[in-house]
C-alpha cells in the first residue's frame, strides 16, 4: 500500500486519498502485507467518517477480506469501535447488499458477532444482533456459537440480548459437544446459568462429550442453588449416570468423592433414594467415599436412616465399604462399629475386612483399625481346606478284596484353624507391642521435661523471690520479705502446684515402664500416658503462673514494667491453647 494512503487511513484524513481511491476503483485496491485495505486500516484505528467517505467512493470495499478472510466490519467489531460498525451496516442498508455482511465468516469461521462477544464490547453486540436478529448464528471452526462464548466468558449483558434478540440462537454442539450451560457452569457463571435455565431448561439434560451433563458438573463444583433449581425440575436427572458405557458414575458418586457435605445433604432432601444408586462397578456412595478417604462424608452417609442399607452391601468383587476401608489403612470407627458391619462378611476371594488389613502395610490408623476388627472376632480365612485322607483297609474276616474307607481328617482341619488364630494373635501382639514401645519412647522425652520443671519449681522454692528477712533483732527473721503480698502468695502456691504435678507425671512414667512388661498392658499403658500428660500439662500451666506472679511482686514498685511481665508470661498460655486446638484439629481432619 501506498505510504501516503495508509497514512491518511491510520490519521482518518480523507483529504489525502480521494485520487488514490478513485485510481483504485479503476486498476485494484492496494492493501497492505495483512490484505487490509484502507477501510480496513481505518476500522482497525476507529475513523468512522473515513470509513463512511471510503464507501461513498467505492462501496464494493465493505465486502473485501483481508488474509485472514476478515472484513472491516470483522477488525471494528473486534476493536470495540461501535461508530465504525454502525457506518459499516448503514452502507449495507443504502446499498441493498445481496450477501448479509453479518453472516461472512473469517478464515476461524467467526462473523463479526464472535468477535465482539469475544472482546467483550456490548454496543457492537446490540448492533449486530439488531440488524441480523433472524440469522442463528451457528458455530466457528471451533464449534463455539456466540451465545457459547457469552456464557464461557461470563458476558452475561450480551447473553441476554442474544436470547431477546435473535429469534432462534444456536446453543448446542459446543466444544466438545458441550452446551452453553455447560460453560456457564463449568466457569461457575450463576447470572448466566440463571438466565440461560430460564430460557431453555432442557438444556441441563444434554450430555457432552465425556456423558456428564449441565447437574453433573454443578454437584462437582459444589453449585448448591444450581443443583437445587435443576431438581426441583426434574428429580429424574440425580439417576442420569455420568461419564461412558465403560466407566460411568452417577451424581452423589460425584459428591461424594469431592468430599462435598452440604452437596450430599442436599441430593438426599431432594431425592432420598439416589443414595441407592450404583456405578459401574456396583460400589455406591458410602464405597466411593471410603476409597477417597472421605471421612466427614463417610459420617454423614451412616448418620442418615436413609443409607443403612450401604454399609454391607458388596461390589462387583464383593467387597463391602469395610473391606475397602481396611485396604485403605484408615481408620472410621463410625463404619466399623456400625450394627450392619458387625456381621461376618466375605468378598469373592474369600476374605473379610481383617484379612485385608492383615495383609497391609503397618500404619497407625491401621493398628487402630486392626484391633477394632480384632475386638468382633471377625476372623476370615474361609478358603482353607478340609483334608480327606484315603487309606487300603485288609478285611478283618481273612477274606479275600480289598476295602477303601474314606476318613475325614477332621484334625488337620483342627489344627490349621488353630494354626490360623495364632498367627493372627502373634500379628495383634506384635503390633501391640509396637503400640507400646513408640509409646514409651515419646515419654522418655517427656520425662526429662517433668524432671526439669521438678527441679526448677524446686530451687525457686528454696530461693523465693524478693529474699529472707535477715535481721536478728526482728522476731520474722528468716521469713519471706514478700508474704504479705497477694502475688507473692499466689507465686508460692503455683510454685507448689507445679512441683506436685510434675513429681506425679514423673511417677507415673516410672508405673508405665514396670505396667509395660506385663502381657496385654497396651490399653493400661495408653491410659497412664494421657493420666501423665494431663498433670504435665498442669504443671507447665502453674509454672507461667508462678513466673507472672514471682515477677509482679518482686516489680510491684514499677507497675508499668510488672503489668508488662505478666503479660507477656501470660501470653504463653494463649499460645499453648492455640497450638493445642490446632493440632487437635489437624488430628480430627485426619480421622
């Protein structure tokens, strides 16, 4: 393109191109490397009264395209320059154009349509939708309509003046054959969802490429007030399965497994029975939690009437949620200890939910879980085998022949179930002893803590704050300067406090080392630990006390400072009961 030309179109000064333009008209339009002519360079730069000069000259320029297929009305819509698209379309409407100039497509299949939607400019989309209101304005290359990328990108403005306005909008064969509701849900858009359930509320039952549709996805997200609109509906759409012929799911199987409480309670207010609903591999909600070490899912499940029935029954391999919980290794005493639980049962490889765990790796939850299944007596191994035991027998009369007689050897049976309970007995006393070993190694440590704070409350016994009287003429020689004072007397009986807990501690530890060479001492052990630890705790909680209390009377001439101290030494008991109820928390999301 000439420079002079592509100058005047980017400053929009049409003054300079009047020759130019008419020579065009006769010999071909110049246009730069891209294929942009100069209505197109003056889309691009916003100059609506060049473009509308251009047309005037040579109005077969509205439909040229660039490289890309592009026209200016294309690149206007795209900038977002809503007085150029207007000129644009009036030319078209002055001209009597045969071909819509809203329905040419670039080389991606966009009309300018896309293109504004895309960018995000609502003038240019009112416009647009106005002058071609009957055109559905089907997909690009990529399968994408506008109204799908309004809903992707959350344009909720110019979604609604595409349901208004067009008399019947293209929504289906998405990317990946998903809707527009899919994308509003998917992006967690809820103007668009909202807007798009009410024009069109089948929608929700479309599946995409993958089989899950528009409530697969909400229960995914945890879209509460989406799933519930979509239910109050339709309940029919909680049974649609989820995903293809060879792996499919349902939607409390997806809850479920997003460890999402409030979505499973509402799926069950709505539909109590979806809780019956199974997957491909027979497992329903209460399996898929388990498997995803969804506690708090696991507890809701068993704590609703409605679900009792999950807690035995089996899967495609016979296992029950118990039978996956001992492969797991974790620990959900809820589920072990549940009435349905306790009866004995076997998936089809013969083993009960103790079986499983026996063969595990070694963990703590796992020893908790083992002894729980220990403490019912269910015991598996039903795959072992009654030996029979042919023998020749010679007939007791001296006739000649021969007799077979089948003897059952009932006490090799016997003996290999006896063998059977002691290995898994020797297993649970192992893992007892393990119990009780790591036990008392954390209590070696915390021996020498009870020890310490002994001797520290013991030498500030000795050594009270503030000093003896030490006048010999004074019938108080050998008090304490301070006894009259109210903090130095709460000083002297946290002191005491601390020495007395910590010396019972320290007793303690010494009653757990002897309790512990005693046979099936496990429970005896754990309970003197957590009796230990509770004095422990007193002890330290006396000796900020007593540190608070000691500093203030020996610094009650400077209330400033001693008010400091005691601040800050009561501090520590703040700071110990945050990290106490952090780590209790952590325990508690842990189970």
């Amino acid at each position: 393109m000439d420079p002079i030309l592509f100058s005047a179109a980017m400053r929009g000064n049409i003054r300079d191109v009047y020759y130019h333009l008419i020579r065009d008209e006769e010999y071909g339009y110049q246009v730069t490397p891209k294929g942009n002519t100069v209505l197109h360079v003056a889309a691009l730069y916003g100059h609506s009264h060049f473009a509308a000069e251009v047309l005037k000259i040579s109005p077969a320029m509205l439909c040229c395209q660039n490289k890309k297929n592009e026209t200016a009305l294309h690149i206007a819509a795209n900038e977002g320059h809503t007085e150029v698209v207007h000129v644009l379309l009036a030319c078209v409407e002055d001209h009597n154009t045969s071909d819509k100039l809203t329905r040419i497509t670039d080389a991606s299949g966009d009309t300018a349509l896309h293109k504004a939607v895309r960018s995000q400019h609502l003038n240019v989309v009112k416009l647009l939708v106005k002058e071609d209101s009957e055109f559905e304005f089907p997909p690009n290359h990529a399968q994408e309509t506008p109204l799908y990328l309004a809903a992707e990108s959350g344009f909720h403005d110019a979604l609604i003046n595409i349901l208004e306005s067009c008399n019947n909008p293209t929504y289906a064969a998405g990317p990946s054959n998903r809707t527009p509701l899919h994308a509003a849900v998917i992006q967690e858009h809820k103007d668009c969802i909202r807007s798009l359930w009410q024009w069109n509320k089948p929608l929700c039952e479309e599946p995409d490429l993958w089989g899950w549709n528009s409530l697969h996805y909400a229960v995914k997200l945890g879209l509460k007030d989406v799933v519930s609109d979509m239910l109050g509906w339709k309940k029919s759409l909680v049974y649609l399965p989820a995903g293809s012929e060879n792996d499919w799911t349902t939607a409390i199987h997806i809850a479920a497994c997003e460890g999402d409480v409030n979505m499973i309670k509402k799926l069950l207010n709505h539909c109590p029975d979806c809780c019956d609903t199974l997957n491909r591999n027979n497992q329903n909600a209460l399996h898929i939690a388990v498997l995803k070490n969804q506690d708090k899912v696991v507890r809701i499940l068993l704590g609703s009437d409605k679900c009792d029935s999950l807690v035995d029954e089996p899967d495609s391999n016979g296992n029950t949620p118990l039978h996956l919980l001992a492969a797991s290794g974790n620990h959900v005493p809820e589920l072990i200890n549940h009435p349905r639980a306790k009866k004995m049962s076997f998936n089809k490889e013969n083993q009960t939910p103790l079986d499983i765990a026996l063969s595990c790796k070694v963990t703590t939850k796992k020893e908790k879980l083992m002894e729980d299944l220990s403490s019912t007596g269910r015991f598996g191994k039903r795959d072992f085998e009654v030996k029979r035991k042919y023998e020749y027998i010679p007939n007791p009369n001296g006739e000649t022949g021969t007799g077979v007689k089948m003897q059952l050897n009932d006490e090799m049976g016997t003996r290999v179930k006896m063998r059977s309970r002691e290995d898994d007995h020797d297993k649970a006393k192992k893992a007892d002893q393990t119990v009780i070993e790591n036990t008392m190694k954390v209590a070696q440590i915390h021996i020498v803590v009870a020890t310490l704070i002994m001797t520290v409350t013991f030498a500030a016994g000795i050594t009270l704050p503030g000093g003896f009287e030490s006048d010999p003429d004074s019938h108080n020689q050998g008090m304490a300067i301070l006894i009259r004072k109210t903090a130095f007397r709460a000083f002297v009986v946290s002191d005491a406090i601390a020495f007395t807990c910590s010396a019972i501690a320290i007793f303690i530890y010494f009653s757990m080392a002897d309790v512990s060479n005693v046979p099936h001492s496990k429970n005896i052990v754990k309970k003197l630990y957590y009796l230990a630890i509770i004095f422990q705790c007193l002890s330290m909680l006396a000796v900020v006390i007593a540190f608070a209390t000691g500093m203030f009377s020996t610094l009650s001439h400077s209330l400033g400072l001693a008010v400091t101290v005691c601040f800050i030494g009561c501090l520590t008991i703040l700071l110990c009961f945050w990290v106490f109820i952090y780590i209790i928390r952590k325990l508690l999301e842990r189970q």
